[in-house]
C-alpha cells in the first residue's frame, strides 16, 4: 500500500483528503496542530489500521518514521479572519512548514503536492485568472500573511524541483465549500448559513458586487488526486468557474435556507478582491478534470451537513480566537 503524509489533516479539505485516499487503499498518516483543524472531522478514522494521527505542529521539525510515497501539505489557516487573529502561525506554516515539508519528502524519496491559494492571483487585473498570471498582491495589507507566504511556498517548492530534482506539484485551490466547513471561520457561506440558521441577518460585505467562484469539496477532491497523479510539476488552478456576486449568492443562501431574515450591508475588508473565477482549461487538458456538483447541489448537501450540527456548535461565539 502506498503510504502519504497529509498535514492539515483535521482540518475541512485535510479530513475529506484522509478520506479520499482511505478509500483508494492508501495508508495515511495525518497530521495537525488543531489550531484551526478539529479532531472531530477525522475521529471517525481512528478505528482504522489504515490510519496514524500526528499531533504537531509542521512549522517544527517534522519526524515521521517509515517510508513515505507521498506528502500532501495542506496545513495552514485559510480564511481570512483566521490570518488576521494568527498572522505570524500563518506565516510560518506557509514558509518553514512547507520547508520542512520538502525536507521530509527529499528524505523520503516522496512525492510532494503543496496547496496554493487563488491568493497568489490578488486582486487579479486579469479575469478569469490562468496561470500564467503573476498577481496583484499587497504585501503589507491584512491579506499579505497568506498570500505572501503562499508565494514563497510556490518558490521554493519549484526550487526543490529544480534544485534537488523532487517530484512536486502545486495545486492552486479557488474558493472551496462543503461539509466540515468551521461555522465560525468567518468564511462567507458558513457566515451566511449560520446566520440563516441563528435567524440573524445575512452580512455582505460591500455593496455585495465582489464575485467568487464556488468549489463543492468532493470536486475539489478528484482534481487534487488527478494532479498528484499527474507528471506536472507547475501550478494548476482547480476550482469551479460558476461565478457569482456575494449579494446573489446571500439571495441563494436566504432561498435554500428559507429564513425570514434579509441581507445587511457591512463595510468591505481592506484588500478584499473584487472578482475571482478560476481558467481551469489547463486542468482539464492536463486531467481530464472539470467539476461536476452544481452550486445548487452543493449547497443543499452543505446545508444539511450545518442543519444537523448540534445546537451549540451554532451558538458558538462567531469566532474560535474570539
Ligand atoms: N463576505 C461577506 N460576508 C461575510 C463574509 C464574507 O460578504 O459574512 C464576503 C467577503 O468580503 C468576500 C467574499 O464574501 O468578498 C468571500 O469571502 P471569504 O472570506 O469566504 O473568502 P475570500 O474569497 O475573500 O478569501
């Protein structure tokens, strides 16, 4: 059986990615530090043989002992709130977690695949993004924890192909939902669908005219295990090109969910990227990949998963660093 390392393991992709490759006959062994991650999204793992939990945090030292085929590194804080309560946790796991990451895999002889942010793009000046393009990126602004060291996650991954000759591949994830998602993340579909379900209003940002592009996880998923299949060392944008505005997608959300309440308008972050949907021709050349759930799909199966939360979870203050 082929043996695969997956950092973040707890946390929403890092457990649907334990489970993906459970399920193809992999052994895994997981690993977090559950500052953002949460042992409750892989406990149903535990009983398994097939699965090993590492508690540690990956901006250390990373010590696995055994063989290792393959590492995914998808360790990190991912939205936004959380990279402004933890800036310098983020900037760490993006840089030396991901060092330590490519030592390990140079050690092991093991496959690497890194997960990167439509973030790299910015506030992109060129729409859809591809590859290709370089970004728009501020450096110094609430956003530049993540995105700046997503890039020099990019670099130095490369470096160790180049360099060292590793076998790497670099996923670049546009926006991603699903089941496991945290409810107080601060991320826009769980702020809305725990609004909805509290019985508050629903909060958009901004006059609600910025678009995102939403990715249903299972989706996701396969272009990630197709890419670290693959034989291509560069990025690949995965992620699904259904672009929506942030105002459309609360009507949606109010609709599915069929609360009473309305939308409210609350100023727009510093920094916050007025349009993002990802060119994935690349991935569908490259991997015959292109998702498959409709937003409408997606968010039903995502709802049901927060409806069924137990109460408390719902009332949770609306941050975990709160
Ligand atoms: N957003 C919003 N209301 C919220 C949370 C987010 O209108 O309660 C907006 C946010 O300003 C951004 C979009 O929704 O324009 C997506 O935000 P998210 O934090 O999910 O991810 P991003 O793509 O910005 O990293």
């Amino acid at each position: 059986m082929p043996r695969i390392l997956i950092t973040g393991a707890a946390g929403f992709l890092g457990s649907h990615l334990c489970d993906r490759f459970i399920k193809e006959g992999y052994d895994v062994v997981g690993m977090d530090n559950l500052i953002t991650g949460d042992l409750k999204n892989i406990e149903h793992l535990f009983k398994l043989k097939e699965f090993e939990f590492y508690h540690h945090d990956v901006s250390k030292f990373v010590h696995v002992s055994g063989r290792l085929d393959y590492i995914l590194h998808f360790a990190s804080p991912a939205s936004p709130i959380d990279y402004l309560k933890i800036p310098i946790q983020t900037l760490k796991v993006g840089s030396l977690g991901t060092h330590n990451c490519l030592g390990l895999a140079k050690d092991k002889k093991a496959r690497i695949l890194v997960a990167s942010t439509s973030e790299v793009y910015g506030d992109p000046m060129v729409h859809p993004q591809k590859e290709d393009y370089w970004g728009n990126v501020n450096p110094v602004g609430p956003r530049g924890v993540y995105d700046e060291a997503k890039r020099f996650q990019e670099a130095i991954t490369m470096a160790y192909h180049t360099y060292h000759g590793l076998e790497t591949r670099i996923v670049r994830i546009f926006n991603t939902y699903g089941p496991r998602m945290r409810l107080n993340d601060g991320r826009v579909l769980p702020a809305f669908i725990g609004q909805a379900l509290r019985g508050e209003d629903l909060t958009v940002f901004g006059d609600g005219s910025q678009t995102r592009s939403f990715c249903f996880v299972d989706d996701l998923v396969e272009g990630i295990y197709r890419l670290l299949l693959s034989d291509y060392a560069y990025p690949v944008n995965i992620g699904n090109p259904d672009e929506i505005t942030i105002k459309e997608f609360g009507e949606e959300i109010i609709k599915l969910t069929g609360t009473k309440q309305k939308l409210i308008y609350k100023p727009l972050p510093k920094d916050d990227p007025k349009q993002r949907q990802p060119n994935i021709d690349l991935a569908k050349k490259l991997l015959g990949w292109e998702p498959k759930v409709s937003r409408a799909e997606g968010l039903k199966i995502t709802y049901d998963y927060f409806k069924n939360l137990p109460p408390e979870e719902l009332h949770k203050s609306a941050h975990r660093f709160d």
